[in-house]
C-alpha cells in the first residue's frame, strides 16, 4: 500500500514541482540613455545613502556594495507592498557593471545586473534581470519592467540635477 502511494502519488508530484522549479523563467530587461558620463551615473547608482531621495523602487539598500558583500534591499512594488530582499554582490566592475544574485533554489531566485555602457552623448543605462523557480509559473511579475523603467528614469533626473 505505502509502496503505490509512494509510486503513484509522490513520486510524480516530486518530479512535476521539480519541472516546475527548473522551468519557471522571466527575462526583465529596460534600458535608458543618460546624458553623463559613466561614472557620474556610477556616483549615483551607489551612493545608497541617497536611494530615499530618489529611488522609487528600491527605497532603501543596507549593507555595501562590494563583491562577496551582502546587501538588504527594500523594495516597494506599485500597489505599495514593501518586501525585505537579501542579496549577494556577484560584480562590482567600478562604472560598468553591478551584479546580485539572492533568492532560494528552486523555489525564486533573482539574477539582477546594472550595466553601464558609454555612448555618444552619454551613457546607456540597462537594468537586466533573469528570475527563476518554481514560482514564476504562479507570480505576476507583470510590474517588474515598468518599475525599473521609473527607476531609470530617476536615475536619470537624479544624475542631471547633480551636475
């Protein structure tokens, strides 16, 4: 009897939540040209002290941004919910690329870059993110996209209103 169910039932629910996990896959990607050069954007971008003045989406940033560091984000969504996001700083490549990394296998976890490429006339800001789990197939993550669009934007207003 233990056997059948074991067979049965719990077997192929274990391998569907697995096919889940290693299927449930998103792509956010935006980018924004900034009329400065790399590295005034980088002054902005991690000077976290300041993301309450500005940052409209990541509220606040506790910890340093250093490889191997770990940082908490606060992070709050459009209908105003405040989630608490832990991650780790894969890169740090001074004015050209910010990496973290956080979540728990399987079940969400987060890919998310900053990349900063110089351009005629300034420099092209790109928010890259790749989440993964189990739970994309039950999450909206529709506000992902336009929320980091806002906050390129006001990366953006932010760098030309300190020069």
């Amino acid at each position: 009897m233990i056997w059948t169910i074991l067979k049965w039932v719990i077997l192929p629910a274990v391998v569907i939540i697995i096919g889940l996990a290693l299927t449930g896959r998103k792509t956010f990607h935006v980018e924004l040209m900034i009329p400065a050069p790399a590295e005034q954007v980088w002054a902005v971008l991690t000077d976290t002290a300041s993301y309450t003045e500005w940052n409209p989406v990541f509220t606040k940033v506790e910890g340093e941004y250093k490889t191997g560091g770990t940082v908490k984000n606060t992070v709050v969504d459009p209908k105003g919910t405040v989630l608490n996001i832990e991650a780790t700083i894969v890169t740090l490549d001074e004015s050209r690329e910010l990496r973290q990394t956080g979540g728990y296998w399987g079940f969400l976890t987060f890919d998310h870059q900053w990349l900063l490429e110089p351009v005629e006339g300034g420099t092209k800001v790109i928010q890259h993110e790749v989440d993964q789990g189990f739970y994309m197939w039950f999450w909206d993550s529709s506000w992902i996209e336009p929320s980091y669009s806002k906050v390129n934007e006001a990366l953006r207003e932010r760098v030309i209103s300190s020069e």
